[in-house]
C-alpha cells in the first residue's frame, strides 16, 4: 500500500514560526516593490498601446533573421517572439507619431519581411491599440483591484469581525505584491489577461483565508480552555488538508493550461501558478498570524454573557 500523510492530524507548529515567516514576507514584499519602482512591468500592447501583428511560415524559422529584417525596415524597437510553434511569430510594435493607418501599417511589415527573408510568409492577424485607450485601461486595471481589496475588507468586516477583515486584506495584499513582484523581475508582458489572473489569484486567496479564519471562530466556541495562539494553530491544522489539497489539484490544473495552452495562455498560467503557491502560503503562514497580531482573541469573538442571562437560560 502507498502511504499517505494524515494532514488532519498535524500538529506543526506554524504560529511558533510567525515571526521568522512575517519578516520573510516582509523582505519578499520590499523587494517587489523595489522591482516595481526600478524596473517596472513589461506591460502589454493592452496597456501602452500599439499594433500587433501574427505571421506565419510554411517552415520554421529563426528570430534574430526576423528581428533584423524589421531593423531594416523601419521598425527598430519591434518585439518578435514565437507564437505557439517556430513557424508562428508574433511581433508587437510599439505607437509611434508618424504611424499610418493599420492596413498600411500591416503591409510594411508585410513587405519587411519578405524583403530577403524566406518566401511564403503569410500575414494571420492585425490588432491595434491606441495609446490613449491603452492608458485609460492601465489605470482601470490598477482602480479594479483597488475597489476589489475594499470590498473584500467590507465583507469580512460584516461576515466576522473587522480585525479578520484587516488581516485578510494584509495578506491579499501581500499575495499581490509578490505576483506583481515576480513579473517585474522576470518581464513576462504584463496584459489584460494577468491582470484578470491577479484578480482571480485575489478571489481564491480570499476563499482560503475565509476557511482558516471560520475554523478559527469556531475553535473559539470548542477549544474554551485553550489559549489563543493554540485555538488559531489548531485551526490551521485543520484545514491544512483542505488547503494542501486544493491547492495542488489546482495546480495540476494550471500546469496543463500552460503546457498545452499555447503562448496566448503562458502568462495568465504562470500569473495563476505564482498566485496559487503565494496564496498557500499566505493562508498557512501569514493569515492567521495577521489576525493574531491584530488582536483576536476568544473575548473579540464570543462576549461574555452577563450573569442574569445565564440564570435565567438555566431551567
């Protein structure tokens, strides 16, 4: 028989190790930011507007060949990157003042690589996104995973009380943080389909955090003669099985999707993927860390009843 590990009756001590996983966390998050502010993310023709332009070969082919026949032709700062196959190029150029229209635009670089490169090319797909537009959608962006992060705050605070609704945010926060971190560090394009990723990484991050957080009320109500930092290690405990579970199902999931998902998919797969593993652990280590450090405690969850109550409850 295969053995199995029992998840539902671990005992790791996880709060023990919440100083050294807060300042772990800590480190990782101002390196991110540091990242966002020197280097920034590579952001997409969605956002900084421009044209993209699918073309195909009978046979496969090499870049740099490609890249200098654009240099040629006018086209200097093009990205040529490979498409799914390497008889699939995908080439995104950036706006300029003099450009033309998209039709002629398309039939430049259409003619630029013809231009002593192999025959038989063949032109798949045009699209063109205007500066402005582009800008006006980076900014949307950034406000939806704003209003995102307060309605989540305003839920918790309702559903369970508002020191879990800061700690949720915190590690919201902190599980986006890093998943931006990671983009500014490798400058994969950052476009409208990583940041829909970002927001779900947010969504099920939250779903994750919610179960600890209940396990935690509910271990208040059980474990009355326990202390706090017991009850809350407990509740991780208890849903590490759940956690663990899902989360690498999930994965498996978007392991497949980026294998076989093609470049259109590669970087909403590893946006999911970074935000998966970061959300795990953000719900392991720091989620209820958060809350105790905020101050969660039994008296927080269940008030004391008064003395006349209880007599009169007492048949």
């Amino acid at each position: 028989m295969l053995p199995h590990l029992n998840f539902a009756e671990s005992n790791i001590n996880f709060l023990g190790r919440r100083r050294i996983a807060i300042a772990f966390s800590i480190v990782l998050i101002l390196a991110s930011v540091l990242l966002l502010a020197t280097r920034g993310l590579n952001f997409g023709i969605d956002f900084t507007g421009g044209t993209l332009v699918e073309v195909g070969y009978p046979d496969a082919v090499e870049l740099d060949p490609i890249r200098q026949q654009l240099d040629e032709g006018g086209f200097e700062r093009a990205t040529v990157v490979y498409f799914g196959t390497s008889r699939d190029v995908l080439i995104r150029l950036p706006p300029r003042a003099d450009d033309p229209d998209q039709a002629e635009l398309s039939n430049q670089v259409l003619r630029a690589l013809e231009a002593g490169g192999p025959d038989g090319v063949e032109l798949r797909r045009v699209e063109f996104v205007g500066p402005a537009v582009g800008e006006e959608l980076r900014e949307q962006g950034g406000l939806a995973m704003i209003y995102a992060l307060f309605g989540i705050l305003i839920y918790v605070a309702v559903r369970f009380e508002w020191r879990f609704a800061v700690g949720s945010v915190l590690a919201l926060v902190h599980d986006v943080a890093l998943t931006l971190g990671f983009f500014a560090l490798t400058q994969f394009e950052f476009d409208l389909a990583v940041l829909a990723a970002v927001l779900a990484v947010i969504g099920y991050s939250l779903n994750d955090t919610i179960v600890v957080y209940d396990r935690i009320r509910e271990n208040f109500r059980i474990l009355r003669k326990e202390g706090t930092e017991f009850v809350m290690n407990n509740a991780v405990n208890k849903t590490l099985a759940r956690t663990i579970v899902t989360s690498t199902t999930t994965l498996l999931v978007l392991l497949a999707l980026f294998v076989l998902g093609g470049a259109a998919l590669n970087n909403f797969a590893i946006a999911l993927i970074v935000g998966v593993l970061v959300g795990t652990y953000s719900s392991i280590f720091i989620a209820a860390a958060a809350a105790l450090m905020l101050g969660v405690d039994r008296k927080v969850l269940l008030p004391v009843k008064k003395e006349g109550a209880e007599q009169e409850e007492t048949p």
